[in-house]
C-alpha cells in the first residue's frame, strides 16, 4: 500500500515526520494524537494550487475546522492564508483566538438558535443561512451581509449520515425557495455577498462534484437575474474524500480543479455571473492524513473465534468505526515486519461495537506493542468524548521537536463543572 510520505518504516519502528512512534508514545502517554503540521500545509498548498491554477478569480479555501479545532492546527492554516468553514459559535470563536479575521470566517449553522445567531454577528462573521427564517434572525441580530446555503437536488457521500444534499437532507434553502431567500433577505436590509453547496463527504471521484457545480450554478444564475444579486464569493463546500483503505485512489487534485472550475466557469459565461471568488471547504482532506492516533496494546486475547489486541483507544477517542462503520488502517508501530495475524482491535469502552478494526490482517501484536491508527486528524479528537468516564487524550503536533498541542485530561477534569 502506500503510505504517506510522512509516516514511513526507520530502524524497526513506525514514524511520522521522522518520530519514532514508540518513542513519542513513551515520551507522552496513550492515547495520543500525533500531528504533522508539515502535512497540514502540504495538503492545504496541494488543493489551493491546483484550482487557482484553473481560475483565473478569486480562490478561497475555507478550512471546514469541524474536523479538527485544535488551535495550533488552525494557526497553521491561518498563516498560509486560508479561510475557515465555522458551524458552531465556538468554531468562529476558535479560528478568531486562531489569529483569522472575522472576514475570513463564514459561518455555516443549522439549526441556529437566536443566541448563536447574536453571537456570530457580534463576532463579525459572515453567516450563510440553512433556513428562510434564519434571515430574520440574522437581521434582528443586526446582521449586514449574507449568503444562502442550497440545498442542490443532489447529493454524494461515503456514509448516508454524510449526505448533504438531495431530498432526505435536513440542511439548506430548497432550490425552488433560493430566488425568495435573496429578495427576502434583501427587503430585511440584508446585503447578499454569496451562494453555497455542500453535497456531502468522503468523495474521491471528481465526476461526482461536477453535476453539483452545473446546478449551483444554474440556482446562482437564476438568484442574480431574479432577485438582482452580484456575488462576491460562490462556495462549493468541501466533501473532498481521501483513501481511507489500502488499494482506494486518491483523489486527482488536477483533475478535480480542471473538471469543477471548467464546470464553475462555464457557469459564470452562461448565466452572466461576473467573477466572483470560487470558495471551497475541504475539511478531511487538509488534516485527516496528517495524524496518526497511537495507543498501546493492554492484553491480548484470544477465543476460538477471534483474537482481540485490547487497547486503550476506543470509541471515546475515535468514533468512525463504531459511528460510520469506517475503517481506519492500523499499523503495528512496535513490530512493523512481523508475520501477519488476524485481530480484533478492540478498545476498553463497555459495548460491543468497541472495534477500531475487526478480522483486520496487522503484523503480530504482542501485549505492550504501540499500535499506530491512521487518518485520524479528522473527526478523530474533535469527536473524542468522555463516555464511560475516560479522561481526553491528549494531542502533539510535530513542527521541529514534538510539543503537546493539548494536555492530556486527568481524573480530576471530569469533575470539574459538576456541582
Ligand atoms: C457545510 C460543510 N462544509 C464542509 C464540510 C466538510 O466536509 P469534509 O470534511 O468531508 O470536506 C461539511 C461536512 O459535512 C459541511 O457540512
């Protein structure tokens, strides 16, 4: 399989950005999440040049910082120019203690609560409505600018629960209703700087993008005429997937940016869009690669069925398997060349569907082995929770010598605000 340059076999052992993993696992304790910052510009550079080089406006990559808020991460993303994809008040308060101006924030809520809404606005984000009486609140609140998020017709992703487009979505204005939306927010004294989209997630196939951008941009076409609107910005969220399996493609950034910029300006020419700036919110795909999730092997156990390497990383620290069904490559950072076996990995949380990796086929697994959990810089510690009483793990980024990006929680942290 290939693994990414930044996590290789050195002396016996697995590394990332040149760290041997046993080492940091030692050096920090486990469960721990381990961060290439190296990695995050690397992917962050890798998809920006690849779409301006297509277009010739505006290109702004909104961070979708869902995926991982850890301030450190954001700074580095902050630094290289970028913008953030917000979907809660704490998102847009996190990239603004991140160093980004409330300009460089859009902030993408649903289910919006008036508290929320005041919050944002105070703040000076820009806010991308998911529903038509959320341009009155937004008003109300005293509110200046803002967009609409479409919901598209159409919809794409690797797990039903990350669709977000098409009939059966909870998210975005209807189509039909997206003329209404602008002139509604207009006569409200709103200003409309942009339009937005988000499909879905997990998606490795440009093709799939490119249907979504026509329809964006025949609704976008039809808001401009209709309702008077110039846009600032078109955003066609994020959803960019990566090859979470060994043999899984990755995505072809330059085939992606040639397909979905031809599509975007094509759009423009047809329906006298001008040039607004192509905005797009990879989330995954700038930080999922970019981490390894280490946790050392407490027991192992064998029934006439399975062999489980028990672990101290569960669905508390990492719920896609348990949550998506997802699979996350494991490596066995200790013991890289052993003879392959069958396990089990299982985590400590007390329910069944406490599996990192089912029947997975890893190098032997001794009890003390460091086991490495690939891909889990997104949605790994941003889904962390205490369930069963287990403390937060804690977080390294690599940038020079390793340093905690955050402390590991202790006992006494899970006590702290009861009353
Ligand atoms: C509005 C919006 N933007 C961006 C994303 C990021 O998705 P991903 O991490 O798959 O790129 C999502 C995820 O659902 C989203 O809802």
């Amino acid at each position: 399989m290939t693994v990414p340059g930044h996590v290789e076999v050195r002396d016996g052992n697995l590394a990332i950005a040149g760290h041997d993993c046993v080492d940091l696992a030692e050096e920090f304790g486990t469960p721990l999440y381990v961060t290439s910052a190296d990695r995050v510009r690397e992917n962050y550079r890798r998809i920006r040049d690849a779409v301006e080089a297509e277009y010739g406006g505006g290109v702004r990559v909104h961070y979708a910082c869902k995926a991982n808020t850890n301030l450190s991460v954001l700074r580095i993303l902050e630094k290289e120019g970028g913008h953030i994809d917000a979907v809660s008040l704490g998102e847009v308060e996190s990239a603004l203690r991140a160093g980004f101006s409330p300009d460089r924030i859009l902030y993408t809520g649903t289910a919006v609560s008036t508290e929320e809404m005041e919050g944002v606005v105070a703040r000076g984000a820009t806010v991308n409505v998911d529903s038509m009486d959320g341009l009155e609140r937004l008003a109300e609140a005293g509110g200046e600018g803002f967009s609409v998020r479409i919901n598209p017709e159409v919809g794409a992703g690797h797990h039903d629960h990350c669709i977000t487009g098409g009939p059966d979505s909870k998210f975005g204005v209807w189509e039909d209703d997206a003329v209404e939306a602008y002139k509604t927010g207009k006569e409200l004294g709103l200003e409309p700087v942009g339009i937005h989209m988000h499909i879905g997630s997990g998606i490795l196939d440009a093709d799939r993008f490119v249907p979504a951008v026509e329809k964006m941009m025949e609704v976008a076409g039809r808001v401009a005429d209709e309702a008077d609107v110039e846009f600032e910005f078109i955003d066609i969220g994020g959803g960019v997937g990566i090859p979470y399996r060994p043999g899984e493609t990755p995505l072809d950034v330059e085939d992606f940016a040639e397909k979905v910029v031809t599509a975007f300006d094509d759009g423009l020419e047809e329906h006298s869009l001008g040039k607004p700036a192509l905005a797009m919110e990879p989330g995954r795909y700038l930080v999922a690669d970019t981490t390894l999730l280490l946790t050392r092997v407490s027991t192992v156990k064998e029934t006439p069925f399975h062999t489980f390497a028990g672990v101290d990383a569960g669905f508390n620290t990492l719920l896609r398997p348990a949550m998506y069904g997802s699979y996350h490559h494991v490596f066995n950072a200790s013991n890289p060349d052993g003879e392959v076996g069958e396990y089990g990995v299982a985590g400590p949380v007390c329910e069944s569907g406490d599996l990192l990796a089912r029947d997975r086929e890893i190098p032997e697994i001794r009890r003390g082995d460091t086991l490495a959990v690939r891909d889990a810089g997104a949605y790994g510690f941003a889904m962390a929770s205490r369930y069963n009483s287990r403390p937060l793990p804690a977080e390294v980024l690599i940038a020079g010598e390793p340093r905690l990006m955050r402390e590991r929680e202790s006992l006494d942290d899970l006590f702290e605000r009861q009353v």
